[in-house]
C-alpha cells in the first residue's frame, strides 16, 4: 500500500475521488495534485474527496490537501473532505485545520451541502 490509489466517479455533479493507500511526500502527494488539478481544468469544481481507506497522511500530505483546497476555491469551486479516519482527523486538529474544511461522515450529506 505504498503508493495512493484515486478513483474517480460522479454523484450527481459532484465528483467523488476515492483515496486509498497514503498521502506522503513524493507520489501520493503528486497524484492527489495532478488528479485535483486535471478536474479543475476539466470544470469540475465541486469535489469531494473521500479519505476512508487513507490510512497515512504526514506533513507534506496535509499540505497537498491545503493547497488543493486553496486552488480549487480560487477556481470558485469547492472541496470537501469525507470519512476522515480518526488518525487524520486527529492531525487536522492539532495543525488547526479541522476548521479549515468542511468534513462529512456520510456521503449524501456531503453531496447535498454542495452548492
């Protein structure tokens, strides 16, 4: 499970990236980038990403996620995170970046809240 596996599907027209693996530096990082990046391009803005089976995030992972967030807002688009598992969620906490984004523990309600 070294490197991040992404799925991607659609939930009405959100786009929904299943991450499985980690979010580490160097690859996992690089292909939660360039998948968020190609959306973006792609027009699809409203993006959820579901954490479920990411069992790791370090430093520069939790930068990827702040620096996609940041770029798809900027895109006037929206991020949100799904199923964050405990790990995760406690890192975003101590880095103070629970706030930061909108988390969901279930997907309809995380597809609803889109705009």
């Amino acid at each position: 499970m070294a490197e991040l596996n992404i799925k991607e599907r659609q939930a009405g027209d959100v786009t929904v990236l299943d991450l499985d693996g980690k979010i580490t530096i160097g690859e996992g990082s690089v292909a939660l980038r360039s998948a968020v990046r190609r959306l973006v391009e792609e027009n699809k803005k409203k993006i959820l990403l579901n954490l479920a089976g990411v069992g790791y995030v370090d430093s520069s992972g939790i930068g990827e996620l702040v620096s996609s967030f940041s770029s798809v807002s900027r895109e006037g688009g929206q991020l949100k995170l799904l199923n964050l598992t405990q790990k995760i969620q406690d890192l975003l906490a101590i880095t103070k970046l629970l706030t930061v984004f909108d988390v969901y523990e279930d997907e309809s309600s995380a597809v609803s809240a889109f705009k």
